[in-house]
C-alpha cells in the first residue's frame, strides 16, 4: 500500500470533529484569554509532543507577549505501568 493510499484509508474512517476554521477561531480566543490575564511574567506554552506541536505553534503566533516554549513527550504503555 503506497502512502496516499494509507491516507486515503484513514481519511474514510476518520470523524471530523471541528473543522479548520473552528480549531482556528478556537486558538484566536485561547490566545485573547492568556492575553488578558496580565500575567507578572513570561507565558510558558507547554506543548504535548506527538499531536500537539501544531496547533501551539498556531497559538504561539498569535501571542504578542513575553514567553517561552517547552514541550512534554508522553507515551502510553499497554498491559503495564
């Protein structure tokens, strides 16, 4: 199976939940609050690794105040801890 192929097969099956427009306007209100909180210091915009680097780079631009960036990688572990 070729790649777009794979990508066609997980297009078919997968559930749209908010389409780009409403994750957009979601992150422009998400960036209007942490704006608003007056904050005595930089922001730190912590992002999850493995899904979320997109959308906090999405956030990361439309914040115009002092912050940082780090991120978290996380792992599931099946039948363990």
């Amino acid at each position: 199976m070729t790649i777009e192929q794979e990508l066609a097969a997980v297009r078919a099956q997968a559930l749209c939940v908010a389409s780009a427009d409403e994750v957009r306007d979601a992150l422009t209100r998400m960036a209007a609050q942490i704006a608003r909180q007056q904050l005595p210091g930089p922001v730190v915009l912590l992002c999850v690794m493995r899904g979320g680097l997109l959308a906090a780079a999405e956030l990361l631009t439309r914040l115009e105040l002092p912050l940082r960036l780090d991120y978290v990688q996380v792992s599931r572990y099946r039948e363990g801890t």
